[in-house]
C-alpha cells in the first residue's frame, strides 16, 4: 500500500466516523457497527480492533504498515462501505480501489481465514501479587509477551505516554529504531535486564478485571481495553529476538495497573523522573490547579466535542489534527470561573456544563467544528485556536440562564467571523499564532459577554 494512500486513508475513515457520530442516530449507528463486526466474524477474523476504532480506544495512526495492519485496514474499510450501502438515507461511502492496489484488492476482497479466531478472553493472569490498589505484578516469558502483541491485545493510547511523535501524518508512535535494535541485541546476548513493563487495563467503565488474591490471578474479562503504557520498544525488540530464536529463554517483569487516563498518566509523571516529558505536558498534569481538573471532567466525557478539538500542543493544530488547546481552555476556565473552582465542589458541575455548553455550539455550527473544520479555517476565524477564549467565557456568562441556547446562536449570528472582518486585526490574532495575550483575551472576553445577560 503507497504510503501516502495509507495516510489518506485513515484521515478519510475518522472523519467518516467521526460524521456518523454527529449525524447519524444511536440506532443507526449500532447498525452500521453491527455489520463491520459481522464482516470479521465471518471471515474467522477477531473482531476485536475494529470494536475498538468506533470506541476511539484504537487510534488509527499507531497502525503500522506490515501486512496484517493494511490487511486490517482494507477488511475495516470494506465492511464499513459495504454497511454503508445498506443505509438509504445515509449518502457516505469509501471504496478500497481509491486506496489499496489491484493485487491488495484480488488478495484480501475474499479473504477469510481457514480455522475461526479463537476466544482470546477472558485473560488470566497467574502468579500475581497484588502490590497497590488496583497495581498487580507478574512475569511473563518473551512467548506470552508476543503473543499478547500479535492478538493485538495492547493498544498503544497517546494519552498515556510521554511524547508522541507529531507529524504532518498525524500522532505517531515515537520509536527509536536504534534503542529497539539494541534490546533487540541484548536479548538475543542474554545481557537484557528484566526491567518492568507496564500494561494498564483501562478503568473508563467497560473494562472488567478480577483479582483472586488466594490463588494469585488476575483476571481480564472481554471488553477491557489493555493500553501499553511504558515498554514499546523492549516489545517491539522482543518480536525481533524472537524471530531469530523462537525459544528465547527470557521472562519480562509485568505491572498491570486498573486506571482512568489521567491516573496512568499520573503514574508515568512518577516515572518521569527517569525521562523527562516536555514541559507544556508537565503543567498540563498539575492537578493541583483546580482548572486542570476542570479539564479531566471534560477530557472524561468519550463524547465531548469539545475533548475531541483539543490536544496538547501547538503542534497539532499547525498539523491539523486539533482546533485548540487544552492549556488555552483551562486558562480561560481559571480567569472565568475562578470563584466556582476554588469550591472543589464545583469542579465536576462547571466540567460538565462547559461540556454541555460546547457541545451545542460545536453541533449547532457542525461544519465549521466537526465534519470540514480545517477547510473552513482557511477563511474563518470561528474555529481559530484562540477564539475558544472567547467561548468558554461566554459560557460562564450563560450559566445559570434558561434561555442560553437562544442566545447562543443568536450571539453567534451577530459576528462576522470572516477573516476579512478588521475586528480581528484590531484584537491582534488574525496574523498571529501565539496564544492570546492578557490583553487580547480580555478583548474576546468583551466581544462574547458584552450586552449579555
């Protein structure tokens, strides 16, 4: 598969999904999952990954090119058109011809395994310890590590590592060719210190484990989500030793952790210590700003808008893979809900109301948001980084009013987003990629409140 075709390929089926979302009903949209899952069961293949994209557990970006990913990403692709289909009154569709090659299309158009995929749950896990709440520890040999790898068990989450790599492809699994060949050697020479690798089972509400402390297991029930959070390179180097020598005599230390998102990432700020994370990541995960914790209620809530738009840096939005930041937001919710936060009460209510509030605005303005927002950026500044300022301050002016959704979209309707509106040269962001100043924000601040009541 041409490499520019792949990159096409997995932009094209996030924004399909990601349209079905906004567009389409719960009923329908069940549906359409229902017969890509059915696709792969049919075929004897797992239908595990292809549950995980419509969750958005499985980013497509940490898909790599060997055979079985794009093998992967064609029977996804073709089952997702051939739904599609069925839907009348749904006008979307994709074809594998835009994307695969002749052969890739003859090779894997009726493509089905000869023995059906086997039950891969529930897992257990035998000669655990519990060392923590919800932190286990085990070993496992070089063999079950891969085995886990190859039934595409751990899924590699951006949210919980340290640096992803940010390219004009998107979020990319940051790997270091040289440091893999290097454990990869180390391994193979018997030089390789077990040092642990941590698997967590993602606690986000589907994922059920259960610990049998009298007999040592620990057990992962189907629909848990497994995130590898530290250890990419000692597994990627571990499938290399072992194609060398498939009896590798090696055991790996294992961490299993049952935690939210923001608490593996609490974990490996621990482990930080060892290699430093950016700065800009760091701040973000201080939770001792009550603004960041704000910033946790919203990033929770899966179907969020708002969640979805923001990232961590601004490298995203010049890739465009966001419209803003999550520090631009949690700046604007400090300066304007400031006495609500410091109550720590408050902090899952404002979390919740700002997701309500953004998701209203971001569905009532679909388009410029969700389904074509880096076109309309070329000529609008509604979805510009900095206007999210703005918004989140018109939020906290509307809180409370049981009339805010009329004034919402009637506030709205009353500026001129164009580029061409002097307004924005006058607040001084049209030309500029630097985050708002004091002063500057406070403008967008005036320009959403003012004559608000």
């Amino acid at each position: 598969m041409i490499k520019e075709k792949e990159v096409s390929l997995k932009h094209k089926l996030k924004e399909i999904i990601a349209e079905l979302g906004c567009t389409t009903s719960l009923k329908l949209m069940d549906s359409i999952k229902k017969d890509v899952v059915n696709e792969f069961i049919e075929r004897n293949m797992s239908e595990f990954r292809a549950i995980l994209v419509f969750a958005e557990n499985l980013d497509l970006n940490t898909l790599t090119n060997s055979d079985e990913d794009i093998r992967f990403l064609f029977i996804f692709t073709f089952a997702l058109n051939k739904a599609l289909k069925k839907q009348e009154e749904i006008n979307i569709s994709i074809d594998v011809e835009d994307y695969f090659t002749k052969i890739e299309t003859d090779q894997w158009k009726n493509y089905k395994r000869l023995e059906k995929a086997k039950d891969i749950y529930p897992l257990v896990f035998k000669k655990t310890q519990q060392v923590g709440d919800r932190i286990w520890q085990t070993v496992l040999s070089a063999q079950q590590l891969n085995e886990l790898d190859t039934d595409n068990l751990l899924i590699y989450n951006f949210k919980t590592q340290r640096n992803p790599k940010i390219t004009a492809q998107g979020e990319q699994i940051n790997i270091d060719k040289q440091k893999v060949r290097e454990i990869k050697e180390r391994l193979l020479s018997g030089e390789q210190f077990p040092d642990p690798i941590i698997l967590n089972i993602l606690n986000n509400g589907d994922s059920n484990v259960a610990y049998d402390e009298k007999n040592e297991t620990l057990t992962i029930f189907e629909g848990s989500v497994i995130n590898l959070v530290d250890g990419s390179h000692r597994k990627i180097a571990t499938g290399l030793a072992l194609e060398i020598n498939p009896n590798l005599p090696f055991n790996w230390q294992i961490t299993l952790t049952f935690l939210s998102e923001k608490s593996a990432h609490d974990y490996m700020t621990q482990k930080d210590k060892q290699k430093p994370m950016k700065r800009e990541y760091i701040q973000q995960m201080d939770y001792s700003r009550p603004e960041n914790l704000v910033i946790d209620v919203i990033v929770d809530d899966r179907l969020s808008e708002l969640a979805k738009a923001m990232k961590d840096d601004d490298a995203y939005i010049k890739l465009n893979k966001a419209l803003t930041k999550k520090s631009i937001i949690a700046q604007a919710i400090e300066e304007n809900y400031r006495e609500q936060i410091a109550i720590s009460t408050n902090i899952r209510r404002i979390g919740r109301w700002v997701v309500e509030f953004t998701d209203y605005l971001m569905g009532s303005y679909a388009e410029e948001f969700i389904i074509n927002p880096y076109n309309i950026k070329e000529t609008s500044m509604i979805n510009n980084k900095n206007m999210f300022y703005g918004y989140i301050a018109f939020s906290a002016k509307l809180m409370g009013n049981k009339n805010w959704e009329d004034i919402l979209i009637k506030k709205m309707e009353s500026i001129d987003f164009s580029k061409d509106n002097p307004l924005w040269k006058e607040i001084g962001i049209i030309q500029s990629n630097k985050d708002a100043s004091k002063t500057q924000r406070g403008k967008l601040y005036n320009l959403f409140t003012e004559g608000v009541e």
